[in-house]
C-alpha cells in the first residue's frame, strides 16, 4: 500500500510539472503570435503613412511646376512672340527653375516641334517629336500631361517631364510648353525614409511606367509593370496594401499603395518581411530562452520532488543509468576525435598516441613491430588536374584500399598528413611487412584510378616500410623509426615510385621480387 502511494504521488507530481510547462509553453506561443501579428499589423499602418506622405509630396511637386507651366502659358498668350516678351517669358522661365528645385528646365516649342523658347543662357533650335509633343498635338485638352521618364538632352541627367498645349488664338495647336522635372529630387526625400535593408519604394505613372525607385536599380527608371501582379493591384483600387513575394529577389513585402489626388500618379511602399520581423525574431529569442531556462528549472524542481517521492533506490538507478549514458557518449566521442574527418582511417594525433604505446609494448614484450609509410604518387598534379574535391574522393578510395589489406586486430592505417598515410602493424616481422606492403601497392594499384599526370596512366602509391625486432628492455624512439621508414619511402621515390622499399635496422635494402613490388 505505502508503495502505491508512493507511486500514484510520483504520477501526480510528474503530471503537475508537465501540466504547468505546457501552459507557460502555450501562454508564451499565443503571446509570440499577437507580438507577430502586431508587428505586421504595425508595418503596414507604417507603409501606408509612408505612402500617403510621399503621394502628398508627390502632388505637390508636380503642382508647382504645373504652376509654373501656367505662367509661363500666361506669358506667352499677353506677351507675345515680339522680342521684348520673349526676353520677358525667358526671364520668367529663368525666375522659376531657380525659384523650384525639383524643376531642371524649361522649354517651348512651335508647332512644328522647333524650340522657340527655354530657361537655358542659350537657345537652341531643334526640332523634337517626343511622347509629350505627339500627346499634345493629336488631343485638345487643358490638362498637363506627364510623359515617361529620360534623359535630359542637357544635362543627360534623368528627367520626368511635364507639358500643357499651346494654342492659337482660333484653337488650333500652336505648340507646347515642357519642363524637365529632376528625379534626384525624389532620391533626396525618398533617402530620409527608413524602409530596411530589403525594402522598396516604387513611384510611377499609373498606366504602368516606372518614374523611381529607391533604392535605385540600373533598370528600374522607366521599367514598364503594366503587366506585373503589382499593377493588377493598382488598377483595382484607389488604395491598399498586400503580401507578395518578389518573383525578381524571391524576398516576401508586405505592400502597401496609394494612387495621388491631382495626377495619374502612383506611391507604393514594400517593406520586406525579414526585415520587419527583425525585432519580433529576437525578442523571440531571447523570451525562448528565458522560458526554456525557466522550464529547466521547474523540470529540474518537479524531477526532485519525484525523485524524493519515489525513494532513494530510483534515484540510484537513474543515476547510474544517466552515468551509463554518459560513458557511452563519451567513448563515442573519444572514438570520433581519433579518426580522421576525410578518409574514415585514424588521425595523426591517434597514430603518434599509438605508435608510442607500440614501441613501450615492444619494450616490455621483446616482440616485433613494423611501421609503413605510404604516399600517393604525383597527388599534386593529380589535384590539379582533377581538382581538389576529386582529390578528395582519391584520397578515401586509397585510404578504403589500405584498410582492406591492414585487417589484422591491432592493427592501425591512419593518415599522417596530406596524401601521406602510416600503417603501425605489431607483431609483424620484416618479411610480413614486405608482404603486406606488396599488397598495399597492388591494392591501390587494382583501383584503377586514372592519372594523366603520372607516367603510368593512374594513381599508384610509393611505399616505405620500417621493421624492429628488438628484444626486451631495448628504447627504441618513434622519431628513429619514421625517419627509417620515410628513407626508404623517399628511397621508393627515387627509384621511379609505385613501388615499396623496406628499411631494416641497421641496413636499407630493396625488398625481393614479390608481385605488386618493383
């Protein structure tokens, strides 16, 4: 009986914890969601302010100049073509662009299209049949008309212009007046907006043409979007906002648009979304991790409390059994930092820890111990040719060779640098090691792996290989014994490579006649 309740209470207190780290989980997901909504929410009330504020700027900078445009029309109608109001309308035109800073210039032509008038030091006669002229000529209208954005004839700098007619006293088209509106003013006051790293504002003609962006893009003046997603938005209202994925950067905006009073004009404001959950992401964060601590805590408490419930004896075996798990974790990772990343055979670090415990065995045992360097032959041009990630497949595929032919318990093929590989193989006597290293060379050799860099047409291995046989109580340094069997390595170099020379102490000789040894 005490034992079932002692168990029914360890229950209630396991079910007590999770019961209230569900809730602060749920209570913290549904407060993370209304910070997202609102952040959105916030961004768009923001984009739509933006939009409004830069379709006001917008009506006011083409309504001084059609301001301008007026007078000048005045000017011309009261003062005539006679030189004395010419000079007058040229002095008035010269007033104005220096009195409007968005506007550039100023110019009139005849009927023809000839240049009778501008607000230059100097006029000059051509003639012109531009958008704004043809508009003019084929309709009658009182309205200013605003053509597409290009390039000043003047300055070169780009322009968005601004026209109204001229009539004859009977009606009839007696011309136009133009003036070259700066979109550098745009850039100025667009620049004073904060719209994020990803954010965009687009300003244009409602029937489709792109006037400015900012930021501004080698081909956005003047882009046409008559037939983009954007504009279908823009076609059915006179306001809105909206989420649209860039199909140009892929990057998600949350879109807002507002069409001007006075002009065929519009504003859109495109905030990305990144962007605008910048904030809400790291706050997230930081409140995750608050909670989590906060769950660690509330776990760690409910995991005592359970544990004191459930008596000592469990506490035992989970502590055993996490000490278990521990070990385990631990041997895993010990045995990951021995091997090497690319080629899956033990690294340097292993190879020295291990050569050193050999050569003390051998010193306690009397028994023999071989040691074979192995270096893949002209691996440079190999890399050069191939490239490196195909030198990186050569050097697993060799590596998987050696392996194969080292099978014995104890002993050890690992990487000693670059394409230079160590075979530690106890017990083994010279004539073994001869033997084994035949192997190695033919084992690399039966890969087949081609090589337009070697001589022989594929890759081969060059093999250098140390044997002791030293009876007990003798010292034997590990750095003697791989200067040993790196001579004869570079001794297999000299004598033409894809072949295996053996260093026995004290002699260096050329190993016997065995298949896969030259």
């Amino acid at each position: 009986m005490p034992e079932h309740r002692i168990q029914r209470a360890s229950r209630t207190a396991k079910l007590f914890v999770v019961v209230v780290c569900l809730i602060i989980l749920l209570l913290e997901a549904w407060s993370a969601w209304r910070a997202y909504e609102m952040a959105l929410d916030e961004a768009t009330r923001d984009a739509s302010n933006m939009a409004l504020a830069l379709t006001q700027q917008a009506d006011q900078t083409f309504k001084e100049v059609d301001v301008v445009l007026l007078g000048v029309q005045e000017h011309l109608d009261y003062d005539g073509t006679k030189a004395a109001g010419r000079q007058r309308t040229h002095d008035f035109m010269v007033t104005s662009v220096a009195a409007v800073p968005q506007l550039a210039m100023l110019m009139v032509y005849d009927e023809t299209g000839l240049a009778i008038g501008t607000s230059q030091a100097t006029l000059e006669h051509r003639y012109i049949q531009d958008d704004y002229f043809l508009h003019h000529q084929r309709l009658r209208t009182n309205q200013a008309y605003l053509g597409k954005p290009m390039r000043s004839r003047v300055s070169g700098q780009w322009v968005v212009t601004m026209s109204r007619r001229i009539n004859h006293p009977d009606g009839s088209f007696a011309g136009v007046v133009v003036a070259d509106i700066d979109l550098s003013h745009f850039q100025r006051y667009y620049e004073q907006f904060a719209i994020g790293r990803n954010g965009a504002i687009l300003f244009g003609l409602n029937e489709g043409t792109v006037i400015y962006r900012q930021p501004l893009l080698s081909y956005s003046i003047g882009l046409d979007i008559s037939k983009s997603i954007l504009q279908g938005y823009l076609t059915n209202a006179e306001q809105g906002s909206f989420e649209l994925r860039s199909p140009r950067d892929d990057i998600v905006r949350i879109t807002s648009f507002r069409h001007c009073n006075l002009y065929p004009l519009f504003v859109a404001v495109a905030l990305a979304k990144d962007d605008i959950l910048e904030d809400w992401t790291r706050r997230v964060w930081i409140r995750g991790i608050a909670v989590l601590l906060l769950l660690i805590v509330i776990g760690y408490g409910g995991n005592r409390l359970v544990a004191q419930v459930a008596g000592r004896e469990t506490a035992e075996m989970e502590a055993i059994t996490a000490r278990t798990e521990l070990e385990r974790l631990y041997r895993t990772l010990e045995a990951q930092s021995q091997k090497d990343g690319l080629t899956d055979v033990f690294n340097r670090r292993y190879f020295d820890a291990a050569l050193t415990a050999e050569l003390a065995r051998l010193n306690r045992s009397g028994e023999s111990l071989s040691l074979i360097m192995v270096d893949v032959d002209h691996f440079k041009r190999y890399n050069d040719t191939y490239g490196h990630a195909a030198g990186d497949i050569c050097l697993k595929q060799v590596a998987a060779a050696l392996n194969g032919v080292a099978r014995r318990q104890g002993d050890i093929v690992a990487r000693y640098g670059g394409e230079e590989f160590a075979l530690i193989l106890p017990n083994c006597n010279a004539a073994s090691a001869a033997a084994i290293s035949g192997r190695l060379v033919q084992a690399v050799r039966a890969l087949r792996i081609p090589h337009e860099g070697s001589p022989v047409g594929q890759v081969t291995i060059s093999v250098g290989a140390a044997s002791l046989a030293s009876g007990k109580g003798a010292q034997v340094d590990a750095r003697d014994l791989i200067d040993s069997a790196d001579a004869a390595l570079y001794l297999a170099k000299e004598q033409g490579r894809d072949r295996a020379i053996q260093h026995e102490y004290p002699r260096l000789t050329l190993l016997p006649d065995i298949p896969g040894l030259r």
